[in-house]
C-alpha cells in the first residue's frame, strides 16, 4: 500500500460543495474566503454559547479560518481537536497567574524592528503579522493578526543592514506572523537580499501555511525557494488529523526541492496531550518525511491559560516516547523560558548515577546498566585541531560553557555582589582586590615587579608543570 493511501484527504463543508476545484485549490482565493464570524461560521459546525459569546467580544485575538482548515472540523464534535485551535471560547477572556503579553520578551532582544537577536549565531526575522488563519494560543498575539502593527518597506532595509554588519549571524529564520502569506515577489526579494549576505549560511522558514492552505505551495514556490539553497522549513502541525494527502503532497513538493522539512508543535490541553495521540502524529509526520523537531510547553501568553499543562505532563510523554517508538520521530520537548531566556530542553532524567570510571543509566523499561568510561582520557588533545576551527564571537553569551572553558569562575545573579557586601562600608582590614578570589589561570595576575613597563596588571598563564613545588 502507498504511503498516500494510508492518508485521508480533506474533506469539503457542503457549503462550498458547489465551488470549482480550480477555484479551490486557488491560495488566493483561500485567503479571500476567510471565516470570522459566528454567521460564517455556524455554515460550517454548530457553535456553542461559548464560541459565540468570544466571537462578539469586542478586542478579541483575530479569528480568521481558510475554507480548507475549517472542512476539517467535525461539525458535531465540540471537542474535535482542529476546532480548539482555532475557534474561539470564552476561556480566553480568563486571566491567569503569570500572564503576560510578551512573555518571551522577543521585544527586549529586539535591536531593530522585527529582528529578535537572542542567540550568538541566528537571528529571527519578523516579516510579517498576518496568517492564513490564527491560532488560540499564539505567541505573539500582541502583534500578529493586526494590520496596524505590519512591517514597512523601511523596516526591512533595516532588518537586513543590522545582518550585513553583524557577522557572527550565520542563520536566519523568516516568522511572523507567517512568510509564506506575503506577496510572492516580496518573499523572493527578501530571500534574495538575505542570501547576498556573505556570512548567512542557512535560511530558515518558520509557516503554518502547508497545514492551513496546502494549495499556497505549488512548483513556482518550490522552485522559487531551490534558487537560495540552502533553505529549510519548519511547519506546525498539533493533531494527526491535520495530515491530509493535500498536506502530504505539499510536503512531497517542498522535499523534492531540496528543502528539508521539521514540525514544531506545541502541547495544548485538550488537543494533543496523550501519549496514544502524540505517537499518531509522530508517525504521521514521518510518513510524509517531516521530522518531528520541537514540542513546546505552551507559553505564558494572554488568552491561552486554558491550553496549559503542567511540565510534568510533557515529561511523562517524552518517557512515552523515547524507546517507543524511533528516534528520528521524537521531537525535544522544550519550554521557551519567561522572560527571555530562550529555548530550554526538559526530558526524563536517564543518568541515574556517576562515579570515577562509571556511569549508571536506565532506559525507557527501566533496565539498568553501566557504561565504563576510560581512565587516561585526555581533552588537551584535541586543542590542535580546535585552534584551526571557526571561533565565532560570542561575547557575554557563553553561559555555561564559559565555567566549563575557564574563562570565568561564576555566574552571578543580577545584584548578587552588593546584597553580599551587606552594607558594609571600606575598612582598613577590607582588600576587595576580586583577583583574592579567582583562581590561577581565570582573570588577570595582580602587577608584578618587571611583568609591565606602565606597571599596568598582565594576564597570568600557568603551564602544566611551572607551578613552584618549593
């Protein structure tokens, strides 16, 4: 049996059944039949007190729904996971603790307008705030669906002089919004400007489009997006009933072009959070090769309280899917941290123990064992090979990697050194001299007689074996 046939294709609301297949599978027209209201949309399921009362409410998150995404709810069912993604509740009029409007903090990263620059070596490019439909929970509804707030002409100019002058970035993902709703000579040329950038390597696109309309990716697009390899895309898909063959022919179009393609969901209470309905999808997108690359802990945004889980949730379905199933069909699980912090992976812990020599680990049946680790392993000796590697500036962003590296002793909290003075004035007794604290071989040396000719303090370098053994 082909992979095609194991795949359903979309179905049709009967209010469109008269509608031209041309016409159909027009994006355009996709586009221009929108639904948002509760006169449209009661054509295509039956709305319930709740749907209707969201979708009066005045200064509520856009709703706009392509004809092809809405055929795929179940009239009947209230609880049909497509139509939680996109029809609007009451729910999301409900406050909750730790709401916030921006709660990845995309726009305290943000150097210039659009361009979010959180990470040494990749930037994200906002290119747009309109989607071809709009989800519940989306991160950035504090901009996204609303055409005041759209990026001009100027703002892209400077998106792209901020790239040309920074050049530890090396990798640029197109958001939104969704790039794939923008004019097709706009896209193109904002591609095009990109990859004229001699230090950007890789292309990123982020879009929902192939799931909402499937009809937006034809050949001139693939062929398009094959000019400025190399090009990857990431899609979104939540539900195993999102992947249609129309979904899948879309996909099959993007891959024989050359693009490789990830999904990045997101986890939602009520829609996709099982382990039985994870697994579908996970098997699903691998069917059509998309690989599984992200499942988010839904974020902290205003609206969308009523989709959140708990972390340990996410977890225990990670252990559901780790050894269950392949590897190349598990995504990370990842919280995108409050306040700016980035992406963070969570997943179950499989190191049980450690000592010299050893490590204990359990897999995903609970079977224990040892893997011995060797005595004489020497890290130096790869220094050689690393002198000669690419060393891209990162500066403040080493993190962690910085204590592992020695080129710092601590991380501190914001504050951290004047709590711990305590209120203390200078005394006589008192030497804050910070080089009494570091080790040798972190920091500078303090001066020594003949170390500097201005008498200024000279970086200290302790070699294996010149320590005085006096």
């Amino acid at each position: 049996m082909k992979v095609e046939d194991k795949i359903q294709p979309a179905r049709r609301a009967p209010v469109w059944a008269s509608v031209p297949q041309a016409k159909w599978n027009d994006w355009r027209w996709q586009l221009s039949n929108r639904l948002n209201s509760v006169e449209e949309l009661e054509q295509v399921i039956h709305l319930t007190a709740s749907e209707k009362r969201a979708l009066t409410t005045n200064g509520l998150f856009r709703v706009d729904i392509t004809p092809y995404f809405a055929s795929l709810m179940d009239p009947d069912d209230l609880q049909d996971p497509i139509r939680k993604q996109v029809i609007p509740t009451d729910a999301e009029l409900v406050p909750f603790t730790s709401m916030m409007e921006d709660s990845l903090a995309e726009d305290k990263h943000s150097p210039v307008p659009g361009l979010v620059h959180r990470y040494p070596d990749r930037v994200l490019m906002l290119v747009t705030t309109q989607c071809a439909s709009y989800c519940r929970y989306c991160t950035r509804s504090r901009i996204v669906g609303d055409p005041s707030a759209q990026f001009s002409r100027s703002d892209y100019d400077a998106q792209i002089d901020y790239l040309a002058r920074t050049p530890q970035v090396r990798d640029v993902l197109l958001s939104g919004g969704d790039p794939l709703v923008l004019a097709p000579k706009l896209l193109e040329n904002l591609i095009s400007r990109l990859r004229a950038i001699p230090h950007i390597e890789i292309i990123r696109i982020g879009s929902r489009v192939p799931v909402f309309m499937p009809q937006r990716v034809d050949q001139e697009l693939c062929d398009m997006l094959a000019r400025y390899h190399p090009v990857w895309m990431n899609i979104h898909v939540n539900h195993a009933n999102e992947i249609t063959q129309e979904l899948a022919g879309a996909c099959d179009l993007l891959s024989k072009a050359g693009v490789p393609l990830g999904n990045q969901s997101v986890l939602l209470a009520g829609v996709n959070d099982s382990i039985h309905i994870q697994r579908e999808l996970l098997h699903k997108l691998v069917m059509i090769r998309v690989r599984p690359y992200y499942l988010y802990q839904c974020d902290l945004v205003e609206g969308a309280g009523h989709f959140r889980t708990t972390v340990n949730k996410g977890v225990e379905i990670m252990e559901g899917l780790r050894g269950h199933t392949s590897g190349y069909a598990v995504p990370q699980y990842m919280i995108d941290a409050p306040g700016g912090g980035g992406k963070i992976p969570v997943q179950p812990n499989y190191v049980v123990s450690s000592a010299p020599g050893k490590v204990v680990l359990r897999n995903f049946e609970g079977f224990l064992t040892t893997y011995s680790e060797p005595m004489d392993y020497d890290p130096n000796e790869i220094k050689h090979l690393e002198a000669q590697a690419v060393h891209r500036s990162e500066p403040g962003q080493s993190g962690v990697l910085g204590l592992l590296e020695g080129e710092r002793l601590t991380i501190e909290p914001e504050g951290f050194e004047a709590t711990h003075v305590r209120g203390a004035g200078q005394h006589h007794r008192l030497n804050t001299d910070a080089h009494k604290w570091q080790p040798l071989g972190i920091g500078e040396a303090p001066a020594v007689a003949g170390g500097s000719d201005n008498g200024e303090s000279v970086p200290l370098t302790v070699t294996p074996g010149s320590e005085d053994k006096g």
